[in-house]
C-alpha cells in the first residue's frame, strides 16, 4: 500500500521519541515519609586510565571499559548487577510505587485497534485485549466481517520479549509476510504465513535490519533490504554497512535470492524498496545517515531486463512516493520548498519531467497518499493535524474532518479504491480508527477504545515561549482540570532531533502522572520538525545547543508562571531525548529536581562507533571531524559532568539488548555520574533485560519500568501519591 502518510522511506531514525510509556494510579494508600529510602551508597565503579589526544586537547575515558558487551564480558555484567541491587532496592522502598503499578495495570487493560490494512479484500491489523506482553494480528475476510486470530506472538518467548516486527500481505490476500524481533533488537527474521490455512511456509529470512517489505504483485515473491551476515561474536554491536535490496522467491532457500540493488563502491548507504500499487515500478531509496535526503532509483518489473530509470541523485532531498499512475509517479518533496509539495514525475519521459501537483503551504505538509481519485495530504499546522483533500490535478476539494485538536494518521490507500482508515489521538483522547471514503468525505468510527478515566476531565493547552535568543517555541501544556492554581510537580518532556515532531498523542502513563496531580508538558524544541526544514537545522550540528536552550527556557517558563517551581521540575527524554536531558542536567543542574534520561546518546565523541551511530553524524555532525569536535565536546553529556555541583535526583534508563543505542552510554554516563560527587540526591541506573530500545517491549515490562519511574518522579518532586477511587 504506497503511500502510507507519515512513512519515511528509510527507518534508520534514532528512534521513535520514547513518550512516557503508561498510564494512571489504583491501589494501597499513601505510604508514609518515614518509610522513604535514604540516598543509596553506589557501588564501586573501577576507574581506567584511558585517554586520547584529540585535536590537541586530551580526553579522559576512565569508564572506556564499560562500552563491552554487558552479554559478554563478566565484568561488565557484574557491574550491571550490582548497579541493579542498589537501584532495586531504592525503587522498591520509594512510596507510591505499589500504587502506579496497581493503576497502570489497570489504565492498559482496555481493547487497542491498529489501523486495518486492505489487501484482496481481506482486513489485516493488530488488536491488544489490554495486558497482552505483544498485539496479536488478526484477519477479517469483510470490513465488519467475523475477525479470525493469524498471528499470536505471546507464545513465542517465555518472557514476552519477542515481537511481531513489520508485516504486509500480498496484493491478493493470500500470503503475510511478516518480521520476529526477538529481544528488543533491530534485527528481523522474515517468516511467510498462509492466510488461509494460518500455516507457516518453510521459507526463512534472517539478517534483516531497517528494510521495508514489498511484494511482487503477483505474489511470486518479495523484496527486501539485508547487510551481510555478521560474523561470530559481532551482532550486538557492529557497524551497519553492505547494505542491499534482494528479491526472494517463496519457495527458495534464502542463499538463492536474487541481488537487486547495491551499492558496493559506497557502502555506507542504505536502501529501502517499495513496490507501486500497479505492480509496475520498485521505487529504491537510498540514504546515508538519518536525513531525509535521498537518491531515488525506479526499476521497471514488467521489463524482463530490469530497466532502472535515475529519479533523483545527489543526497540532496526527500522524497516520499505519494502514489503513481502508470509512469506518473507522485512524490511529497522538499525539492525548492522547505516545508514540502508535492510533485508528480514522468517517469518514462527524457529527462523525467516534473510537474508541481500541490504547491508549499505556511504548514508543514507530513505525508500524502492516492486514494480512489484523491490525493489526500497531512499537514501539521503549528503540530497539530490538517488533512486536506485534492484532486490528482491538484485542485483543493476541502479538508477530512478530524474530531478534534490532535494527530491523524494512517491513510494508507491506492488508486481506484476510495475506502481507507486512519487513527486520531490527543494528549487525553487514546487511539480511535476511523474509516473513511475518499469519494464522499464521509468518516465513521471503525474501532473505539473504552478506558478506566474520563477524558473530560482533563485540559489541554498550547502556549508560546521565548527562547534566549527570542525564538517562539510551542509547547503544549496537560493537566487536571480541577487542579489547584499554583506549583505542582511538572513533568517537562523533549526530544528535539532527526526532524521528528512531537505531535499531540495518548500515553496511559501520562494521565497516571496527571491524575495525581501532576502537570505535563511537552516542548516542540528545535532540532523536530515541526515546522519544516529551518526549524530542523536550527537545532542540529553547530546550532545543537538552540535545543538545549529552548529546553531550558521551557522550564523556566514554567516556573516564572507558577505551573511548578524548580524542586518540583522532572525532565524526561529519551534516545535523542535522553541526550538533552543530560546535556541541560549538565548546564543548569539548579534548575531541575529529577532528571529521566532513557536509552540516551551521552559519549559524543564515540557515538558512531557502534551499530546505526554512524547514521547520525547527520544530526550531530563527525567526532573525526575538527570542526565538529569542538561541538560535540562541548555538550557531551559524559564529558561535561561537573563534580561539586548539585545535580537533581536522576534516574538512568536503559536495556541490556539495546542494539540501536548501546547500554555503554548510559552505563559510562552513570559511572561518572556518581563518582562525581553531584549532590545527595540520588543518581542510579535500571538496566531492563531482554530489551532493547523500546520497540517490541512486554506491557508487564513497560508497567514495571513506567512504575518505577514514577514513583522516583514523584518522590524527589514532592508528589503525594495517593489510591485512586
């Protein structure tokens, strides 16, 4: 299904920003302060005598020891555990913990719908009765018809911690191909199941990493992008370079597939293959780092020599197939317009001629996809969701009534059908699918959730603040309608990297923070790319510290406008985000009372040394590189820990299977953190096991973690937790 909005063709991102990852509080009652731990005595972490000459300054790296495999060096994994003891052991003790596990066990249990993929007139999607570890796919043969159970993950590990990943049907039903992830990893065994019968055909795909799926329209087959398979010992951490597109053939070993696109005189790029809804064309994008700027090669599958027709070269823009006709091929593209248009190109023309289609608009078009007739194109209009309608032309037919302030997606279609489905949520409003006609602009609710909370009885704000440097940045600001006026405990969540937007969506353990009386915030800080292009440069490179900046003015808006006070601010963030949070820890430590890093990237001079890092020097420039050391070092959050000061109460977390961004940063990080004598408040690490950067992880895992983030939260910014009735 081409063109799918909010699809970027190559999923090499940092990550998905970590939101918050649950919901609010049932349970025992208050316990009391006597009952509260004191600040832990940490364990030992033996300090090495490693340092560089880098660009004639020299760099200490007494923890370079902890970069090893936590899997297979007992010493590290000897370091892990005593670190968990004294975690454990905090957490455990801390009040109100008992109370959010209680609650978000409670606030996840209720019925979630994914959004239903068409294909041979079967409906294909993912459902969670509400305490499932992983969502079981499921199949109607008609749109309301009888659902019918394809795919369970639950019984495919003991511990839950193996995912269903990426799935796609073929273009007649019969046939899902579908991705395991096993451990949190990124990477993916491809399986195929016969729809008919739910059995699993022999074939087997294995060394699968950040590809996307496309059947030939014939379903003879599939194309995907693979590296080389990793040599013993080297999984976990090596480099991803090799990168190419195969063609499998069902019924074939893996070894007989065929080669169809590579690169091998530049092995650092990527490639991404999708195949057009006609059969016709395999549109390969290739990439370098985590950029959205792409080469676009198209290859003729109906021509048995394989034509390959040249799109666009150079690294220079994005572009994201819209849909096609025949040899038009419509792409959404920042090609002379910053905020994005798109454009239709003739692909079997000399010298493909393109044609503008939609032209830039003030907001920032997200995605577009041909459905029926109709082009329909995603707009964020100041990080909230516009969706516009247009015909293959380009003439504006009107807008898809959304139901609110909030974010869609979805709409993923093809050209002669008009139905299609898309997914609306807000801060207070959990995922509802809608199905919609293109043809008439008529919606209807396809899936709606019930929850243990009333969405009424919160409020949903969005304000503009200054930067230093007189910026307005926006930010959306949650509560308890009924929440007293003056100074509560603030939840400031960022991300700000990779142009990735933080648009308005549902977190179950978001409105565990709120209920209790808890303030939320997220801050649209430069570096995302809510407004286009610009907004994403200023923040990234040498302008990475206007994040940072826009960070810290957010909370100090906060407090000038009395929401909370500086001993009642927690940051959180995570991946990219956990990054910011330590690098603004590190440059006002007196503004914060907790700080959440998760999965965060915090030795910048080594970050792309390891697995996807090296896809993002894109965003944070090269360590190699003079003119971005100097950058880099600055606000490392590893290398700018200042010993002496009071740092705010701080809560490291990260997994021990973590492929995407290794646990040697946050475990570096935290060795020294607290060998820095920051304060007394206390500054530990919880290492998840079998988990990896977030995606694929058990609910019981993310219930027990969201707990135990919470109840640090709340304890070090004085939020009295209380059983919910």
């Amino acid at each position: 299904m081409a063109g799918v909005i909010h699809l970027r063709p190559i999923a090499v991102l940092l990550s998905v920003p970590l939101f918050a990852l649950s919901m609010p509080a049932l349970g025992q009652t208050s316990e009391s302060a006597a009952a509260m731990p004191t600040t832990p005595s940490y364990p030992k972490s033996e300090r090495g005598t490693v340092s560089e000459e880098l660009f004639g300054r020299t760099v200490a790296d007494p923890y370079r020891w902890l970069e090893n495999d936590v899997r297979e060096d007992p010493k590290v994994a000897a370091w892990v555990a005593a670190q968990n003891k004294v975690t454990d052991a905090y957490l455990n003790g801390l009040p109100g913990r008992d109370i959010f596990k209680a609650r978000l066990t409670a606030l996840f249990d209720y019925e979630r719908f994914g959004v239903p993929v068409r294909e041979g007139g079967r409906y294909f999607y993912q459902k969670n009765d509400g305490l499932q570890n992983q969502s079981p796919l499921y199949v109607r043969d008609s749109v309301e018809g009888a659902e019918r159970l394809l795919i369970d993950p639950n019984g495919w590990s003991e511990d839950g911690a193996t995912a269903l990943g990426e799935w796609t049907p073929s273009k007649d039903g019969s046939k899902l191909l579908y991705a395991i992830q096993d451990g949190g990893s990124d990477w993916r065994t491809l399986k195929i199941l016969d729809v008919a019968s739910g059995q699993v055909l022999a074939d087997e795909v294995k060394w699968v990493k950040f590809s996307g799926l496309a059947w030939a329209k014939n379903g003879s087959g599939f194309f995907y992008s693979r590296f080389p398979e990793p040599k013993e010992g080297e999984t976990f951490q090596q480099l991803n370079i090799n990168q190419a597109v195969y063609f499998h053939a069902l019924g074939t070993p893996q070894e007989k597939d065929r080669l169809v696109y590579a690169t091998t005189d530049r092995p650092k790029l990527n490639h991404v293959a999708e195949v057009t809804d006609d059969g016709k064309w395999l549109v390969i994008y290739s990439s370098e780092g985590t950029d959205d700027r792409y080469e676009v090669t198209a290859i003729d599958l109906t021509d048995p020599k394989m034509g390959r027709k040249i799109v666009a070269r150079g690294l220079e823009h994005s572009w994201n197939l819209a849909g096609s006709q025949g040899d038009t091929l419509f792409f959404v593209t920042d090609l002379d317009a910053p905020r994005r248009r798109i454009v239709s190109i003739d692909i079997a023309s000399p010298g493909r001629v393109m044609r503008e289609i939609v032209g830039q608009d003030q907001a920032v078009l997200d995605g577009a996809s041909i459905v029926g007739d109709t082009l329909l194109a995603s707009y964020m209009v100041d990080v909230k969701s516009a969706v516009r309608r247009y015909s293959l032309a380009g003439k504006r037919l009107g807008e898809v009534a959304l139901p609110g302030i909030g974010s869609a997606s979805g709409f993923g279609g093809e050209a002669g059908e008009p139905e299609t489905f898309f997914a609306f949520t807000s801060f207070d409003r959990p995922t509802t699918i809608y199905r919609y006609d293109s043809a008439t602009g008529e919606a209807d609710v396809w899936a709606a959730p019930k929850v243990a909370f009333d969405p009424e009885a919160y409020a949903v704000e969005q304000i503009f603040y200054a930067s230093k440097d007189g910026t307005k940045v926006p930010m959306f600001i949650v509560r308890r309608k009924d929440l007293p006026k003056g100074p509560a405990p603030t939840l400031l969540y960022g991300y700000g990297g990779f142009n990735i937007s933080l648009t308005p969506a549902f977190s179950a353990s978001r409105i565990a923070w709120m209920e209790q009386g808890g303030v939320l915030a997220v801050a649209n800080i430069r570096g995302g790319g809510e407004y286009g292009k610009d907004w994403h440069n200023a923040g990234r490179l040498a302008s990475k510290q206007n994040g940072f900046d826009d960070f810290i003015a957010a909370a100090e808006y906060l407090i000038a406008e009395g929401i909370t006070a500086k001993d009642k601010l927690a940051i959180q963030g995570g991946s990219n985000g956990g990054l910011l949070v330590g690098a603004v820890v590190n440059q006002r430590p007196d503004l914060f009372a907790v700080g959440l890093p998760a999965v965060g990237v915090m030795d910048m001079l080594r970050f792309d040394r390891w697995t996807a890092g090296r896809y993002w020097v894109d965003d944070y420039g090269h360590p190699g590189k003079a003119e971005d050391f100097a950058t880099l070092l600055a606000y490392s959050p590893y290398h700018n820990i200042k010993g002496g000061k009071d740092y705010p109460a701080i809560l490291v977390t990260t997994a021990d299977t973590d492929d995407r961004v290794v646990p040697g940063h946050s475990f570096k990080y935290t060795a020294a953190l607290q060998a820095a004598k920051a304060g007394p408040r206390p500054h530990l690490i919880r290492i998840e096991t079998r988990a990896g950067h977030g995606a694929g992880k058990p609910t019981d895992k993310i219930i027990e973690e969201t707990a135990d983030v919470w109840a640090f939260a709340a304890k070090n910014t004085g939020l009295d937790v209380k059983a919910v009735k």
